[in-house]
C-alpha cells in the first residue's frame, strides 16, 4: 500500500469518524447513540488494519482487533443491557439545545482543522487527517458529556472522546508502542465496568439515574 | 537490590494488598496495613539515598530520579500516618457500624492498591506507563469514595470518575502529541520516544507548534486531575464524601502526584517553547485556583469541603511557584508540594476523628473541641494555622519561596492577589477553626477519649510539619535542589 | 446545434419529465400501500385527478387578488424551467462538437426557490387561516433547506470545478470519497424535504396541523389546482432527477445513438425507481416529526453538508 492511498483511506476513515459523531450528538433516542459509537469504533479498528498495511507494524493488527472485540461489541453490549435493565430510552432534552449543539460542533471542527494546519513539517508525523479529527472527535465527545443528562449519554461521549486519542496514536508514525495502547484498553475497560456498577447501585438503591444526583453543591 | 527498587517500590503495596484479601480479622489486617506502609517508607529512604548520591536509578520503564523523591517520600510518609491512624479510625467505624465486617479487608485492599498506583505513577519513565498509573489511580480511588455507598458518596464518586477520566483523556492526547514531536524529531522509531528521560534530553529539538498544544492538553488534563481550577469541580465532593483516610491521602499525595506529571511535561515545554509559554500558563491557572476557591472557603459549612476548596487553593499556590519558575520558584513549590501533603493529611484526620465524635460534618455543629478532645482540638488549631500560613509552621516556609519569586520574576499583578487571597482565607480559617475549637461543646457530642493511634498519628504529621517550618534538613534541601535543577534543565 | 434546436431539445425534456412526473407520485404511493398491507390506488391515478381538476369551476374567497389567480400557472412555469435543466438521457458533450443545453445548478435552485415564494405568496393572498400557517412554515423549512442544498452543490462543485450541472455530471468519476458520502446522506435529507415527505411533512394529510405544503394549496381549486399538483410533481421528479445527476450520473448517453439513448433512459427509469423505493421505505417506516424538531433534523443535514465542503477544501 502507497503512502498515498494509506492517506487517503485514512482521510476518509476520518469522515465517517466525524459522521457518527454527529449521529451521536443528534441521538434522540440512546440505543442510537450507542448504536453509533460501536460503528465508530468499527471505523477505528478498520484505520489501524489499514495503517498496519501501510506501515508493516503487526501490532496495530493487534490493536484493530482489540478495539473491534472491546469497544466495538463488549462494551456496546454492555450498555444496552444497563438501559434494557435499567430501562430508559429517551435522552431528555439536553442542557443546551441541539441546535446550538450542532453548532458549537462545527465550529469545534472548523478549531480542529485551523490548529492543525498551524503546524509546521511535524504535520507529517501523523498520517493524513488524524490530527485534526482526533482533536475534534475528542472535544466532541467532551461536548456530549458536558451537555447531556442522561449517565448512558455520558459514557458514550466517554468513549467517543477516547476514540479520537486512538485514531490519532495509531496514525503517529508507526503507532505507539503495543504495551502502552493495550494498558489504554485496559483503563478504559476497567473505568467503564465502575461506571457501570456505580449506575446500578444507584439506580437499585435510590431509583434515579446517576447523573441526576445533585445533592452536593457549594 | 537497589538497581531493582524501583520495581520493588510499588510491588510492596502490591503484595500487601494481596495479603490482606487473605484475611478477616480487622487487627490483622491493621497490623499488616502499618507494617506494609512502614516498609514502602524504609525503601523510599534506602532509593532517596542512593538517587543522591550517585545519580538515578533506571529500571525498564521505571526511573527513580530527584524530583520523583519528595513525591515518593510523601507517598511513604503519609501511607504510614494513615496505616496508624486507621487502626483507632477503623475500630470506631466497625463499632458504630459504618462499616462492615466484610467490607474491611477490601478497604484495606483498596488502599494499598491506590497506594500502588500512585507509587507507579511517580516512577514511571514511560510517559504511556504514567498515563496508566494516573488512570489507575482514579479508579482505585474512585471505588473508595464511594465505598460508603450512601447517596452522597455514590454522586461523589460518579463526578469524580466522570470528569478525572475526560481529564486524563485530555492528558492522553498531550502525551500522543508529544510522542509524536519526539518520533519526528528522532526520525527512526523506536520504544525510546516515550521515555522523559530521553524526551527530555532532546526537547529542544521538538517542534515548539506541536508541544505547545501537547502541554496545553496536558496541562488542562492532568490539572484536572490535580484540582486546579476552572477544572476542580470534582475535587470538594469527592474529598468530602471519601473515608477521612482516604481524604487524607487523595489531598495529600494523590492531587501532587497530578503535579507530578504535568512538571515533567513542564520540563519538556521548557525545552521545546522556551520558558515563558509553559511558565505564564502555570501563573495563569494557578492565579485562578486561588482566587476561585477563596469566596468558596468563607462561606463554606462542610468540614472537609471547606479542605478541599483549600487543597484546590493550595494547588494553585504550586502552580504559581512552579510558573514564577528559577530557582526560587520551582524550590519552592516542590517544598509546598511536601508541606501541604503533610498538613493537609494531619487537618483530615483531625476532621475525622470530629466527625466520628460529633456525627456530623456541619462546621456550625461542631463545638468545643478543645473541651471534649484536647489534644486533637490543639491539633486542629495547629492545623488551621499552618494551612492559614502561619509562622513556625511550614506552608509559611514555602509561600514565601513562591512570593519571593514571584515578586523577583516581576509579577507583580499576580503576588498582589495571591496575597489578597491569603489574607482573606487566613480569616476565614482562623474564624471557622476558632468556633469549632472554642465554646461549649454540644449535648450530642460523645465523650471519651480519643484513640490512641490516631493521635499518635496526628502528632507524627504535626511533628513533621513544625520541624519544616522551622528549620530545613540538608537532606531534604539537597534532594529538593537536585531536583530543581533537573526541572530547570 | 444552432437556431430554435436548443430549444426543441429543452421543450421536449420539460414535456418528457411533466408527462412521467405523475407516474413517479403513482409508483410512491403504490408502493407504500403495498408496505401498509392495502391495495391502493392504481399507478396512474395521480393523471386521473388532474384530468378532473382540469375539468372543475374555480373558486376563490372575496380576499384574493388577481396575484392569487396568477400564482398557478406562473409556479408551474417556474418548476417547468427548471425541469429543463436537469440532465436526464444526456450529457453536454452527446451532440459530438456542439453543447446540448443544460443548466447551472445554482439556477436550478433558485428557479425551486422562486416557485416556494410565489406559491407562499399566493396563500397568504387568499386570506385563509390555513394559508398563512402552512405559508409560514414552508419558508420556515425552506431558510433550513436551502442553504443546505447549496452547501451540497458546493461540495461537489469544488470538486469538479464548475456548477456547471451538464459538467458535473460529466466529470464525475465513480470513486466515492467519503465526503461525497456525508454530502449524500444531506441530499437524502434534503430529498425528504423538498418532495414534502414523512419525516418533514406528511402529503396525505389534510388536517391542519400537520399540513405544511398543502396549507399553502388548500385556497385553491379547478385548474388553478390542476397547475399546482402538478408542479409538485414535477418538483419531486426534478428534485430527483438532480441528485442522480451529482452523485449517480452513471447510465448518462455520451453520444446520440439510439442505442445509448435507450440505454440511458433505462438507467434513469431503474434510478428514478429506487429512489421511488427510498421515499416509500422511509414513509412507511418513520412518523412525522413535530415541527420545531424540524430544525435538528435539518441541521443534521446542514453539519453533514457543511463538513463535506470543509473536508473538501481542507
């Protein structure tokens, strides 16, 4: 595979990352958002089988396939048998309204690409467009979580947000080294399964969603 | 055995943790918690020595060299201070029935586990290594916030996972950055670009444009974890709603650990834009941590949200002396870096044993202290004094480092709000501490000694925090100079 | 090809597009009868109904002006010309060295825009309760619209190269970038929108608050209404026709050999098909949003749109 045809495929992984995350900050509904971050995350794994091929480094084959496995169907799976269990379907109206939502996400965009092309020739160190995606994905999923109510919503913008960090580690030269990203995988799996359990208790001992708890202030 | 320290120093808290899962009985488990924790300190002194002496000591993606040596030493010290205190603490819990018989032996599990983390985090050289151990610390403890399992302490530890892992996420993505510049500027590709040591040898050599929004991510990310504002929402709930122990250490040493990684990203941001970028942004925060939590301080009624508004001010205070930067600066704020841990500790403890007594974490509620309590009322009073900034004790030591700095750096703007906001808190501190430890105590309050394990504790930590404000061990001085100059470069 | 033959081409595309644009409501409707279990109606009543229209008396309220009697045939002139437009069986270079006519993509919207207003127009004019309301959500959903299809035509403008409709079509190669992938996923948004279908409006209904297209046609009647239900038809099928052209121009004749023509045509009637498809698919699967959910929906469209020029021109 030619340095340019890793580029373009990267480009263009790139877009439908950012197209699912407008899925995921239009989501009315929660099984779509969760939906939309396990394609996401399909499209993350597909970036790393390709920039295996591009750069010869086998562990990114590695990668791919534990996102894949992970974040793409474990974890997926996982939240929706917390709503099924739980048994909310509807994200109530966000803090601030989806339009502006939209908004503030293109102009998040539109930061992402200016910042991105202010840097010199260490540009080339990250294929294709993965640095201006990943900043983006990552304040996006920063957006999600701020904005909305639901605790499902915000895991998902969790996981959203850390899928833009993989996308640009992996696209770093030749990706970061195999032991830090499965530790990454590790944490994220680890902290998803407290947040989970923390949902649980509380919703089996107080019968409110987590997120709504606001006791403590001042 | 010393070239493997290293590995061994968070492989203790490790095996300790292990070894209690095994065990029932709740003095068991006290002895081996206070024996773990001495050991971690011995073998933090044995490394400190050797790292003085002949340099750093490496070991895979582990490095022990001299700014990770007061970290690891507040680790060691406070583990073993709180060990102590929670042999009384942990009675008294099982007694009136805050805890269960069988949730104790994952307590102390819990504990050396985050003790592990922390540990981990402080010596790692693999940039990727620190970033795990940072995450692991806010799961352990996260876990132990919310151990309690009331509501308070459920909505506490959701916040605190919720906004420390987009935190860290944020750091994740600085390190990538860095990483990144550090590939590029190597050309080849090799595990290498993710050690600091070697980042931090070649850090002129990096891409300025790219470091400097690596640092800000950092900053931003791992300043979340570490409480500086405007990204501290997290911390006075979850400090307030933790087991004093636990509060104790997450206010202690947990938040510098934070510190920890952004001063090593400082250093490479030193090298990598000059000094003044990663310098202003430091002032910058720092400046808005104090001046945030201040109003939140005087109005405040909860005890130990009242000490984590001051810990997010004390932050600040870091940050400023780290940001004034030199010599001055930097020495400063690493001493205030020790001299908060162990003040912060002693005040949290203090605070446990009054709420265990007055079963309330009201400020308004709790009276008389010195009447009922001495002697954990003098350590009160002590404790508010020196977190106030008060002479001989030693926070006053180390503001005044970071003041001198700044005020030689020529921040002017900056040195005359720090101190505004000082005096300010020095009243606010004094009056709430006045009223608790003065007066007549309430009917509801339990009479009846103190444990003696606690105070025992409690005077270790004030012990420590009387001798640093009065005169500087040349141990210590040396260590914390060694380690200005590698931050410095 | 010089004299009045440019224009005989156009008149016979405009009447070859009038003349199938019922049978593509017939086959919709049909379709989605068969999805819901019912018989239906057959394929061809849309021609019934405007046979019947044609024949019926005008009435209008004491209100209206000669502005409302002349709003039918004028929004049906609009549509028509833009129907002449739209590339359907060829491509501009088919006639060997000479241009066949086709137009600017921008101006095929704009003449969309205009039969809006003056449809808007004409309601208002009447005086109705219902007129109004339907008038002023129609422009509503036509400020979140258009801009949309503009930033689409842009996207795929730059490109090629020119807005050029006969051009783009000409130009564009079979290689999906994904850019063009979130430009169709807004034209398919958009498709929704401007034929005046279940999400964005429902074409069945008559009650007045779910009507946004046929507030603005209920003061109508007789021919005047004939000219109307007609245009919409014919607005759907240009709709369609256009998006074809952007993004599937496939099948286009390069050449006027009867052969190619045939060939072309059949490509278009299998496109026009699937697209028929789509719109029942999407009618019998979805229920009709409120209106003030409009805006999300439609902003969903413009950010998809948006971030395909960006990532165009980035």
């Amino acid at each position: 595979m030619t340095p340019a045809l890793a580029h373009h495929l990267i480009d263009d992984v790139g877009a439908m990352l950012l197209f699912t995350m407008i899925l995921i900050l239009g989501a009315g509904q929660l099984y779509r958002a969760i939906y939309a971050v396990a394609a996401q995350s399909v499209f993350i794994g597909i970036a790393g089988g390709v920039l295996a091929t591009a750069t010869g480094n086998s562990d990114l084959w590695v990668i791919a396939g534990l996102t894949i496995v992970i974040k793409a169907v474990a974890l997926p799976w996982l939240m929706l048998r917390v709503i099924a269990r739980v048994g909310i379907r509807r994200e109530i109206e966000p803090v601030i309204p989806i339009s502006l939502t939209l908004a503030i996400a293109a102009a998040i965009i539109l930061l992402s690409f200016y910042l991105s092309a202010s840097l010199g020739t260490v540009r080339q160190a990250i294929t294709g467009n993965a640095l201006p995606v990943g900043i983006a994905l990552m304040l996006l999923g920063v957006l999600v979580m701020v904005s909305r109510r639901k605790a499902v919503t915000q895991m998902v913008g969790l996981f959203a947000s850390e899928n833009g960090i993989f996308f640009t580690a992996m696209a770093v030269s030749q990706g970061m080294p195999l032991i830090i990203e499965i530790g990454v995988i590790l944490d994220v799996i680890l902290g998803a399964l407290v947040m989970g359990i923390l949902m649980l208790r509380v919703r089996s001992s107080l019968d409110e969603d987590i997120a709504d708890l606001e006791q403590l202030k001042g | 055995m010393i070239r493997h320290l290293p590995v061994l120093l968070p492989l203790v808290p490790v095996l300790t943790g292990l070894a209690m899962l095994a065990l029932r009985d709740p003095r068991a488990l006290a002895a081996v918690d206070v024996a773990g924790s001495l050991v971690i300190l011995v073998l933090t002194l044995l490394l400190a020595g050797t790292v003085i002496t002949s340099g750093p000591v490496a070991a895979g993606p582990f490095r022990a060299d001299a700014v990770a040596l007061p970290f690891l030493f507040l680790i060691g010290f406070l583990a073993v201070c709180a060990a102590i205190y929670t042999v009384g603490w942990m009675r008294e819990e099982l007694e009136t029935g805050k805890i269960k018989l069988g949730t104790v032996r994952h307590y102390y599990a819990l504990f050396h586990a985050f003790i592990a983390t922390m540990l981990l985090t402080v010596l790692a050289d693999n940039l990727g290594v620190l970033w795990i151990a940072m995450e692991g610390t806010t799961i352990t403890s996260a876990v132990l916030v919310g151990l309690r399992g009331h509501r308070g302490s459920l909505e506490a530890a959701w916040k605190y996972i919720i906004v420390t892992t987009i935190g860290i996420s944020f750091g994740l993505f600085g390190t990538v950055l860095v990483y990144a510049a550090a590939a590029h500027a190597r050309g080849d590709m090799s595990g290498d670009a993710m050690s600091w040591a070697v980042i931090a040898g070649m850090s002129k050599k990096l891409d300025p444009g790219i470091v400097r929004i690596g640092f800000l991510f950092v900053l931003v990310g791992y300043g979340t974890k570490a409480g500086l504002a405007p990204v501290h929402m997290w911390l006075p709930d979850a400090h307030s709603q933790a087991p004093s122990p636990v509060s104790a250490l997450l206010s202690g040493a947990l938040i510098k650990c934070a510190l920890f990684g952004i001063i090593r990203f400082h250093t490479i941001a030193r090298g990598a834009c000059g000094e003044a970028f990663s310098g202003r942004l430091l002032v910058l925060f720092g400046l808005v941590s104090v001046v945030v939590a201040t109003p939140l301080i005087i109005t405040q009624r909860d005890f130990k949200r009242l000490l984590g508004y001051h810990s997010v001010e004390h932050v600040g205070i870091v940050a400023l002396g780290l940001g004034f930067g030199g010599t001055v600066g930097t020495f400063g704020a690493l001493l205030h870096v020790i001299n908060h841990g162990v003040t912060k500790a002693l005040v949290f403890l203090v605070a446990g044993n009054a709420i265990g007594r007055y079963r309330t974490q009201d400020m308004h509620a709790i009276r008389g202290l010195l009447a009922i309590a001495p002697w954990t009322g003098t350590f009160l009073l002590m404790g508010a004094f020196s977190l106030a900034g008060t002479p001989p004790f030693s926070i006053f030591v180390s503001e005044l480092y970071v003041l001198r700095a700044g005020l030689g750096g020529g921040h002017f703007v900056a040195v005359a709000v720090f101190l505004l906001m000082t005096v300010i808190i020095f009243g606010g501190l004094i009056h709430h501490a006045g009223r608790m430890a003065f007066g007549s105590p309430s009917a509801s309050a339990k009479a009846g000694r103190d444990a003696g394990s606690t105070l025992g504790a409690m005077a270790l930590l004030a012990a420590v925090m009387v001798l640093l404000g009065v005169f500087l061990p040349s141990g210590l001085e040396r260590v914390l100079s060694r380690a200005t100059e590698v931050i410095l470069g | 090809m010089d004299g009045l033959a440019p224009l005989g081409v156009a008149a016979a595309r405009v009447a070859l597009l009038a003349l199938a644009a019922p049978l593509v409501t017939g086959i919709v409707q049909k379709m989605k009868a068969t999805l819901q279990s019912r018989q239906g109606a057959s394929v061809v009543q849309p021609y019934r109904d405007l046979r019947k229209l044609l024949r019926k008396g005008t009435v209008q309220s004491d209100t209206a002006s000669a502005i409302f009697r002349a709003v039918p045939p004028l929004v049906l002139a609009a549509t028509l010309t833009a129907a002449a437009m739209v590339p359907v069986l060829f491509l501009p270079g088919a006639a060997g060295g000479a241009r066949l006519p086709l137009g600017d993509a921008i101006l095929l919207l704009s003449l969309l825009a205009l039969a809006r207003f003056l449809l808007a127009v004409g309601a208002l004019d009447a005086g109705g309760a219902f007129g109004g309301m339907g008038a002023s959500r129609e422009m509503t959903v036509g400020v979140l619209v258009e801009p949309v299809l503009m930033l689409v035509v842009f996207s795929v403008a730059a490109a090629v190269g020119t807005t050029e409709l006969g051009d783009i079509a000409a130009r564009r190669s079979l290689a999906f970038r994904a850019p063009d992938l979130l430009a169709l996923f807004s034209m398919m948004l958009l498709l929704l929108a401007e034929t005046g279908r279940i999400p964005v409006d429902n074409p069945d209904t008559h009650l007045e608050l779910t009507m946004l297209h046929e507030g603005m046609l209920l003061e109508h009647s007789g021919p005047g209404l004939g000219c109307l239900v007609l245009a919409t038809h014919v607005k759907q099928i240009v709709i369609m026709a256009f998006s074809l052209a952007i993004f599937f121009p496939e099948g286009l004749a390069q050449s006027l050999a009867p052969q190619a023509i045939a060939i072309a045509a059949g490509a278009f009637c299998l496109k026009i098909v699937g697209l028929s498809i789509f719109l029942a698919l999407v009618e019998s699967s979805y229920a009709k949003l409120r209106f003030f959910r409009l805006p999300q929906f439609l902003g969903m469209g413009l950010l998809c749109a948006f971030m395909a020029l960006a990532l165009r021109l980035l």
